[in-house]
C-alpha cells in the first residue's frame, strides 16, 4: 500500500492568513483608541484659539480624548445682551473674580430657552480673553473625563471655563456623578483655576415627575420635608454656588430685543424699525415665544428681505 505524499510545512494556510491579517488590523484599530497610561486627555496647542471642544474617537470609557480648537469663536459683548441687566451683573462680577484670581463660585444658568444663556457665556469669554480666559465646551456624555481635563489644565497660567450648554440628566447617566463629585465632594476638585459654569433649561438639572411628590413626609407641626428621591434631585443643582435665573420675556422687552437685533443687521432707521414691531409680534405667535433667540431669527428674515441691508456681517450694503 503506498503511503500519501507528505504536505509541505511551509505552504501556508490561507484561512489561517486571512484570520491572523485581520486581527492584526483590529489591534492597530484599538491602539489608536487607546490613551497612552501617562495622558488621557491630549493637550493642544493653547495659542490655536481661546476655546476648544473636547472631542473623544469613541464613547468607550477608554478612549483618548483632546482638545479641538474653536476657528471661529462667536464675537458677542456684554452691551449686545438686553433686558438681561441682572442676570448680567451678577454673572460678570464673579467671572471678574475669577479672572483677577480671587474666589468665585461655579455657576448654573438656567429658566426659560432662548432667553441669553449662553450668550452670556460667549460674552464674557470676549470680554477677558485679552486677560487670559478660555473656554472648554464639554457634552454631557463626556463628563466623566472631567478630572482627566482638569488635571490637564491645572499647571497651565490661564483661566478656564468648563462650559456644558442645555445640560440635562436622565436618571443613571455616567456624567451626572462625574460632575457631582468635581463640583463638591471627593478629594478630586476643580483647580483654582477652572470654573464650571452649565446651562439648563432645567433648575435642577434632572427631570422630575408628579410621583416624586409621594416621597415628602409631613412633620407633626405641618411642616413638609422632601423624600430621597427629591433631595437627591436638588443634590447636583445646589452644588452650583451661583445660581442665575432667567425669565421669559414680555412682549415690550421682546420688541427692544428686535429692534437691538435688526440694528446689529444693517436696519438703523428708526421708522423702519417702528413699522417692523406688528410683523415681529407676528412671528412670536407663530412660533409661540417672545425669546431672544426668536427675535434673532425674525431680525435676520426682515433684515434679508430689506433692500440694501441683512449682510451677514450686519453691516449695511448701502454704507459700501
């Protein structure tokens, strides 16, 4: 009986090939995810703008993150925010502290939308960034890196604002705890030079429903006590040492917010800015709300249709 020819050794397996190629490219996927054991949070370069974004590859609690800056940064002044005079003053004169080194509280905006919050923040950053302010946007999801930034930032000589825009919890998200424990807490704390400052539609940033009300007790004089449930509601918000609100505007503010709004279009008529109040008021209705941010979207419909003015810029075609 003849015995079958011997296989060669060294013919390789093209199944076994094609597995081994794959997984090396997988592992090269995965190293490009990963952060280096030293650096979590990847240092940019800090002359590039005076605000970044932090971005992440992925939403892998593993995954580097870094600090993308900002080209374009919005040019918004403290004397272009209306009917805010209050709000204003108070959030000016802690982020002046702040700047100049002294104390200063970390800072919750919050009530109705549209209403100048986070032009605020954009306003303030313009005002001292000559004196060495920056601002840090971070998303809620990438909250939990939040000791990982500020340990990046702490040596660093400049001022920053960790700035987190329309900030809201659903119950059990990561980043809630993340920014309890930074804000008040843990033996990880904001350095002296970051401020934290969110804006929310929300005053206690998570949502609350009628059945939370069932956990308050009454005591033997009447008196209320919240439950559990509401207490740790009001945990996070309270840890904010400032607490500024906003209002929903009436409609003599909304208008002067309209006519600041088509002035900053290229409308400087005063006529023109009288007869534009009834379509203004016009387009609240339809949209059902007097906010800031509607009384910019109608300046800049009216301004665009108006012969000779609407340049992006706001500036009037007919001063070329």
């Amino acid at each position: 009986m003849t015995a079958p020819a011997p296989t060669s050794a060294s013919a390789p397996d093209p199944a076994l090939s094609s597995l081994l190629h794959r997984a090396e490219a997988l592992v090269a996927r995965l190293d490009a995810l990963l952060p280096s054991p030293q650096q979590t949070v990847l240092a940019p370069d800090w002359s590039a703008s005076v605000a970044f974004r932090y971005r992440k590859r992925s939403s892998a609690a593993w995954a580097a993150g870094w600090l993308e800056p900002v080209r374009h940064v919005a040019h918004i002044a403290y004397a272009d925010l209306k009917e805010v005079d209050t709000q204003k003053e108070r959030f000016a004169r802690n982020l002046a502290q702040f700047v100049a080194g002294r104390t200063a509280n970390n800072v919750l905006l919050s009530g109705a939308r549209g209403t100048g919050k986070s032009s605020l923040v954009k306003a303030a950053l313009h005002a001292h960034a000559d004196a060495g302010l920056r601002l840090i946007e971070v998303d809620k999801a990438d909250l939990i890196d939040l000791p990982d930034l500020i340990e990046l930032v702490s040596a660093r000589p400049e001022r920053f604002i960790v700035f987190c825009d329309d900030l809201s919890f659903d119950e059990g998200e990561p980043g809630y705890k993340a920014l309890k424990s930074i804000l008040d807490g843990t033996v990880s704390a904001s350095g002296e030079n970051v401020l934290i400052v969110a804006t929310s539609n929300r005053r206690h940033l998570l949502p609350e429903y009628h059945s939370d009300n069932k956990t308050y007790s009454r005591g033997a004089d009447g008196e209320l006590h919240p439950g559990e449930v509401v207490e740790e509601k009001i945990s996070l918000s309270e840890r904010f040492g400032l607490w500024i609100s906003f209002y929903p505007f009436s409609q003599d503010e909304y208008l002067a917010i309209v006519a600041q709004w088509l002035r900053h279009f290229g409308v400087t008529d005063a006529a023109a800015i009288e007869a534009a109040r009834p379509e203004a008021l016009v387009w609240a209705i339809e949209r059902g709300s007097r906010s800031g941010r509607v009384a910019c979207q109608f300046a800049r419909d009216h301004a665009g249709r108006a012969d000779g003015v609407g340049r992006a810029d706001g500036a009037s075609t007919e001063r070329a």
